[in-house]
C-alpha cells in the first residue's frame, strides 16, 4: 500500500470511528449543558448607568463629544495595544498572530504591527491587508483549511511560507502550487466551556493528522506542526491541556515515522469581558504554560496564539438608538425594544444568544426596569437579539434614548451587511 493509500484507508479508519460516535454526540450535549450553564452565571442581564465592566475611556469622551449620527462603533486603540501587550506578558513564550478576521481596519491591524503581532490569515485579501501593514510575509500564515489554488500560488509567491490544512485533498493542493512550503494539520479536539463553538466544521482527528503530516514530508512539504482550536470566547482556562496532549501525540505519532514536529498553534478563545467573572489573560497564560509543561517537559515546542476577539472586542462600544418601544398586547409584561442595529447591522453573534453584549440605557433616569425583548429595524423576522436572555432595561426608556453595547470590537463591522434593507454598513471610527 502507497503512502496516499494509506492515507485513505486512515481516512476511511477515522471516519468509521466518527461514525461510531453517535454516543460522541451525546456527550457533545452534556458538554452544551456546560456551556449553558456557563452562560446563565455569566449573562450580562442588561444593565443601566455605571456599567462596572471594561470601559475604553477615550470611546466614551469621543461619543460624548462627537455625538456621532447612530448606529457607529468607536474602537480605542490603546486598549488594543494593552490588550497586546498583556497577552504578551501572561504567555511570553508564543508567538502573537492577530485573527484578522476579528476585525481587519487597517488601524488596527497597523497599531499590532507596530507593536510586533504576527497575522493570521484566512483569505489573499487579509493577506493583502497584513502586507499593507508593511508586515514581511513571514510574520503572515495561511490559517484558512479552506483554500483556493490559485490564492494558494499567489501567498506562496510573495513569501507567505506556512498553510493549514486538514485533509488529503487540500494538501494535495499546497503540495502543487506552494512546493517546498511548511504545513501543519489542524485537529479535532473536544473543548468544553467555549460560547462560539468551532470544533465541527474545521480540523481531523489526531490519528489522521499524524498519517497526513507523514505524508505531507512525501510530497515535498515541511511538515512543521499542529494546530487546534478550543472554542471562541472559552470560558475555561484548563480546556488547552487536552488539546495539548492530543497535539503531543501527533507529535509522538511522526516521530516514530522519522518526522520531527516542532510547532503547537494555540488557536484563539481568549475571551472579552463581556459579563463579570471572566478568568484573567494571566489564568490562561498560567494554564496553557501548565498544560505544555505536562506533556512537553522542559523542552516545548515553538508556540503560536491567534488571538483576535480577546484582542479587540473590548475595545469596542457600539452607540444606538432606540427607534421604537411597544408591547404585543395590553397584558405583555415584556416590552419589545428595537435599536437601528441588528443581526445585519453587524450584531450577527447573537446568533442563538451565544455572545451576549452589555447595554447601557443613556437617556434615562429610571432605576427600576423591565424584562425586554430587544430586536433590530429590518424587515426579517429573524432580526431578534435578545428573546431568552432576560435583558432588562429601564421602564423609562423610549424611542430618541441611546444605547450603548460594549465589548462590540470584533466581529461586527465585519459581519455587517452592505445594503440589506437600504441600510448603511454600520459607520466605524478608530482613536
């Protein structure tokens, strides 16, 4: 059998063991519950003047001072820079490649490159965007598992030298048009606490990834590492030591095969504050460094992180305004609040009330308030944030008020719609 064709039959191998997992995802369920529960003691419940969380100060002077037209997302600068400079501290043995997806404005993307960040990648336009950085194609990787050729050609041959991939097939397709460049296979890895899922779409299982790896050397690529990727916003630091030591047995898995790894990509996951009771960058630092130790001993590996909503989310607030209040009948407790933003303005993450930003009423002097259902102005009635999450706000709230959301830095201005309904993308400033 040729090495390909073990490859395959590995395939078929790996596949048969998922298909055995009907009971996988059951457990998939318990681990769900986990995140729920995570959730309720975490849910931010809609809060009024004062908000006690992460408060980017000059965002704050800039909204008052400018009272920009709404809705618009002001992003501190400064607080990215910290943000950056805090990672680097908790964890300074890793490598920092900004998840450019997160939010790719040129301003920040400059200020992490000043700083010294690395990028990762998912596309040639991020790539793109990195390099007008004046970032050297070397501090930029092609993260995406998920890659066109001729985008493939092009990154390789402007210097970009280190591809993802998570299965034959793509491998085949950097062998071909990046020869001679470095890889690492993302894994499948079981993450609990994490409120943004990613482990189903992306990655392999280990066993795969360590015959692909061996492969990789076949083809004429240099096999450098493995990747993973807990959970976007993971709430608990200690879900990297599983994904550790599966990451070490690929590691073990190649070295009998006379290939040697010497690179762990961390992923993301480190979260923004958006409610009280987030674990410190620190207690992920201490963790992860824990976690390695464990399976590594003294002598680790060269160590990669993709922070990207850690990095920006709180230094975002979004200001809007509150078009309408109305109730569905004369004996509905809750009221419907509905913002000139929503689920296409940019807040696409409350998506099944996963992310779940904090409020801040501005133009009301109530302290009581009431439960609220809040929603956004298109005309799609699946543009509803907040039905479950027992939002509450003040009881003298009405259309004209301004709200702010907070901790809105990533994934929002990306994720906003160009013209869905007549709508303008929503309005960025950066300072």
């Amino acid at each position: 059998m040729n090495k390909i064709a073990a490859v395959q039959a590995n395939s078929k191998l790996a596949n048969s063991k998922l298909a055995k997992s009907k009971k996988a995802s059951q457990e998939v369920s318990a681990r769900d519950l986990t995140a729920t529960s995570l959730r309720a003691q975490l849910a931010p419940q809609a809060v009024i003047a004062n908000d006690a969380g992460p408060r980017p100060e000059r965002a704050l002077q800039f909204l008052a001072q400018e009272k920009p037209a709404t809705p618009c997302l002001v992003v501190d600068l400064d607080v990215v820079e910290r943000k950056y400079a805090a990672l680097q501290a908790a964890l300074p043995q890793a490598e920092i490649f900004y998840a450019v997806k997160a939010n790719p404005a040129p301003q920040i993307l400059g200020r992490l490159a000043a700083a010294g960040s690395s990028f990762d990648t998912a596309s040639s336009g991020e790539i793109r965007s990195a390099l007008e950085t004046g970032a050297a194609p070397d501090r930029i990787s092609f993260g995406n598992t998920i890659k066109k050729p001729a985008d493939i050609a092009w990154a390789h041959g402007i210097g970009v030298n280190l591809f993802a991939f998570d299965a034959i097939e793509e491998l085949r397709k950097i062998a071909a048009h990046a020869p001679g460049a470095s890889v690492y296979c993302r894994i499948l890895v079981e993450a609990e606490g994490a409120l943004w899922p990613l482990n189903r779409k992306f990655g392999c299982v280990p066993e795969m990834a360590t015959e692909l790896l061996i492969e990789a050397r076949e083809l004429g690529l240099v096999p450098v590492g493995v990747s993973f990727h807990v959970g976007s916003q993971q709430l608990d630091p200690s879900q990297w030591d599983r994904a550790i030591a599966a990451a070490k047995s690929v590691f073990d898995g190649c070295a009998k095969a006379g290939v040697t790894l010497n690179m762990i990509d961390l992923g993301g996951g480190f979260p923004a504050e958006y409610a009280p009771g987030v674990a410190g960058i620190e207690a992920y630092g201490a963790a992860i460094s824990d976690a390695i130790t464990r399976s590594f001993g003294q002598t680790w590996p060269r160590l990669i992180i993709e922070p990207g909503r850690y990095m920006v989310a709180d230094a975002g607030v979004i200001e809007a305004e509150v078009l309408l209040v109305s109730r569905k009948s004369s004996s509905e407790e809750r009221r419907w609040v509905y913002l000139d933003i929503g689920r296409f303005g940019g807040l696409a993450e409350t998506e099944g009330e996963a992310i779940r930003y904090r409020v801040e009423a501005l133009d009301t002097v109530a302290t009581a308030t009431g439960p609220v259902i809040l929603a956004g102005p298109t005309c799609d009635s699946a543009d509803i944030l907040y039905d479950k999450a027992n939002y509450r706000l003040p009881l003298d709230l009405k259309a004209g008020d301004r709200v702010r959301l907070h901790s809105t830095g990533a994934y929002t201005t990306t994720y906003s719609a160009i013209n869905f309904n007549g709508f303008d993308p929503l309005k960025a400033y950066f300072i």
